[in-house]
C-alpha cells in the first residue's frame, strides 16, 4: 500500500486526513469533518492518485462528527466518477447522526453503509 498525509490548515484549526491506496482501493481515514474547504481538498487529493483500475473506494467515518451539503456533493461526485469503471464507495463506521443523513436524502441507497 502507498499512503500518503495531508495535513493543511482548516477553519483556524489543524485539519489532517489519510489516504492509503493500491492498485484496486483506496482507503480514507482521520476525516473529523467534511466541509466546504475539506471537501475541495479530500476531491483535488484522490485525483492525484492513479486509478485506471480502481474499483472500491473506502472511507472511515468513524471518527467523523461534521459533514455538510459540500461534503456530501464531493462524495457524489466520487460515486458518479467510481460508476464509470463499476467502482463503488464505501462508508464504514458512521456515527447515527453521519447515518441519519445518508438515510434522510436516500443516499443510503447509492453509498453502502458498513459497520
């Protein structure tokens, strides 16, 4: 696996995430929010990665207390881009407010939601 950190600065705190990947997933973690300014950055990250053959997109949800309408269009906009190769996303550990959102906008029935 090929990890990399990203550590910037965000709405006058420190703000730091994790992304691992291999040729087939990627894995997000440490996300405590997604908002506008992370949303920007957690897209403009994954773009880095190469991901011809990328078919499972992860993301721990377990420490994530925030996430607001930016964070939820940057996790379409992966979903619409992971479609095309028959890629999906996952979202492990949500708190029930994180699921509670995923369920009121029926999103629940795109993203698979793991425990």
């Amino acid at each position: 696996f090929l990890v990399k950190y990203y550590d910037e600065f965000f709405s006058g705190g420190n703000m730091a995430f994790k992304i691992t990947y291999d040729s087939t997933r990627i894995f997000v973690s440490d996300l405590p929010l997604i908002d506008v300014c992370v949303a920007k950055d957690l897209l403009n990250s994954i773009q880095e990665i190469p991901e011809k053959s990328v078919k499972e997109y992860f993301f721990d949800f377990s420490n994530l207390t925030y996430l607001d309408s930016a964070g939820l269009g940057a996790l379409l906009a992966l979903h619409r881009k992971a479609s095309k190769t028959n890629g999906k996303i996952i979202i492990k550990g949500a708190k029930d407010n994180i699921k509670e959102l995923f369920i009121i906008t029926k999103l629940d029935s795109i993203f698979e939601l793991q425990n």
